[in-house]
C-alpha cells in the first residue's frame, strides 16, 4: 500500500506544468499536457483557467469542481532538483 501525500504547495507553469509540494517535503513537477485535452481538463484550456490552480482538500483545483487525485499527480510527476 502506497502512503497518501497530501498537496501543500502548488504554482500553476507555462506549458501546462505543475510544480508541487507535498506534505513530505518533496518538489516535484507534473505535466498535465498529456491530459489537457480529455475531460474535464479541456476545460481549462477552453477557458484559459489552468494558472487558477491551488491547494485544496490535500490536492490541486480548479474553479469549475475540477480536480486531480493527489496519487496521480505524485507517481507520475518528477521530482525536482535543487541548484547548487
């Protein structure tokens, strides 16, 4: 059983990236380019909304009820590295 880790921190990035922090302290960087375009994410393209994303309920949201599950947005994001 994997451990749920919640969203803390979120920015919304140009090109449909999301660079996250979760409750354990890792950044990491989620791509949703793949997904724009499937419901209900087309949404916020259509709409220009995707740089409204924040934290809410231990994940990422969007006006409109649009959401992601916090697993997904973990084990397909990369995590980032710090500059030296």
């Amino acid at each position: 059983m994997n451990l749920l880790l919640d969203v803390i921190a979120v920015i919304a990035k140009p090109g449909y990236m999301l660079e996250l922090e979760f409750e354990n302290g890792e950044h990491r960087l989620f791509d949703m380019t793949p997904i724009m375009d499937k419901k209900p994410f087309s949404r916020l393209k259509e709409t220009n909304s995707f740089c409204a994303a924040r934290v809410g309920y231990g994940t990422v949201v969007w006006p409109g009820n649009i959401d992601i599950d916090p697993e997904t947005l973990y084990d397909r994001s990369s995590p980032m590295t710090s500059l030296p």
